[in-house]
C-alpha cells in the first residue's frame, strides 16, 4: 500500500469515527436537538452518489468509505425517526396528566 493509500484510510477511519460517535450519541441521549431529518436525507443522496461515482473511477478508499456513510445515514435516519416518536410518547403522556 502506497503513503497515499494510508493518508486516504486515515481519513477515511476519522471520518467513520466521527460520524459513528455522532449517530451513537443520538441513540444514547433519545434527542433530535438541533438535527432535522433532511440532514439524513442530504447524507445518504451524497452517499450513495459518491459511492457510485467512487466505483466508476476506481477508488476502492472512497468506496469503502461512502458504503458506510451510507449505512451511518440510513442509521441516524432510523434514530432520528425513533427519538421523534418517543418525544411525541413523552408530551402525550404529560399533557394527558
């Protein structure tokens, strides 16, 4: 593997972690505070887009990378989706009081 290769999966781990954290931290806490599901939506089109285009030119990084971006958006969405639900269980259940 070249010194270029490296800098690429470096990156490529970062960005993983990063957003890996963020959807975990959105699973633990049950908060979509400052996140709208378009967030999600904008990730998984550039996603799948960029791992098409990574495929076509040949870059095995960038495929590898955009295929997981993939399933961290498909994940937030599912996330986010579950903590509006139980929010709106939440208010139900306290103005019903």
């Amino acid at each position: 593997m070249s010194p270029t290769d490296w800098i690429g999966w470096v990156a490529s781990a970062v960005l993983i972690a990063t957003l890996g954290r963020q959807v975990f931290v959105q699973w633990r806490e049950r908060s979509t505070e400052g996140l709208s599901s378009w967030l999600f939506v904008g990730q998984l089109t550039a996603s799948v887009l960029f791992t098409i285009y990574s495929a076509l030119v040949g870059n095995a990084v960038f495929v590898f990378t955009n295929s997981v971006l993939l399933g961290t958006a498909i994940a937030g969405q599912l996330i986010f989706r579950r903590n509006r639900r139980l929010m709106a269980a939440e208010q139900g259940h306290s103005h019903g009081r």
